[in-house]
C-alpha cells in the first residue's frame, strides 16, 4: 500500500516519447535524481551513475516509470513533496555501453 497519493504530475508532467521534438532519439523513459546524473535503477530500486555497469534505467511507459518513481518516494522520504525526482526521455547507447539523457537536468557546474 503506497505511503503517498502522488499527484499526476509529481514527476513531471506525463508525455510520450513519440510525442516530442527531440535532439536525439529516445528508447525510454528514465527517473532521473534532478541535478544529478542519476538515474534509478529498475532491478535495485536504487539510484545509480549513468555510467554505472549493469544500470538498467529505461522504463518502456511513463507509467511504469511513474511507479517506480511513486514506489522510491513512499520508502525514502518523509514527506511526499521532498523528493527531487522527475521522469525525462532518455536512450542507450550501445558504442560507449552508457545512459544518455535526452532532456535532463544537471547541475551548473561539474
């Protein structure tokens, strides 16, 4: 049973990939620790560097990512507006065997 009633747009407001102008191509939907270059992780439930061997990261649906995302919040925070989560497109690039964020948000400065 959730700890939280999540509002729909507690992650972003919901879209599909095939819907927007993108850079690149997205292959998935990834729950990214804004600021960070963390993305969650669907077997561990952890947040892990895009970098990070064996990081599986892409949802197929927003909806998928959307619970994991719901599921992260009801076991690590205290309330349900403190976390720093959002749902972005994302893909994976087999040549340098990594996550790219499409659409991310990263800090200022490295």
């Amino acid at each position: 049973m959730p700890r939280f009633d999540h509002a729909a747009d507690a992650f972003g407001d919901p879209f599909s990939i095939d819907d927007l102008m993108l850079p690149r191509p997205a292959t998935g939907y990834a729950v990214q620790m804004l600021g960070s270059d963390q993305l969650l992780d669907r077997h561990s439930g952890d947040f892990l560097p895009v970098r990070a061997p064996g990081l599986a990261a892409l949802f197929d649906s927003f909806a998928a990512a959307r619970q994991a995302a719901a599921s992260w919040v009801d076991r690590h925070c205290q309330r349900a507006d403190e976390h720093r989560l959002a749902i972005v497109p994302a893909s994976f690039d087999s040549l340098l065997e990594r996550h790219v964020l499409i659409c991310g948000v990263l800090e200022e400065q490295p």
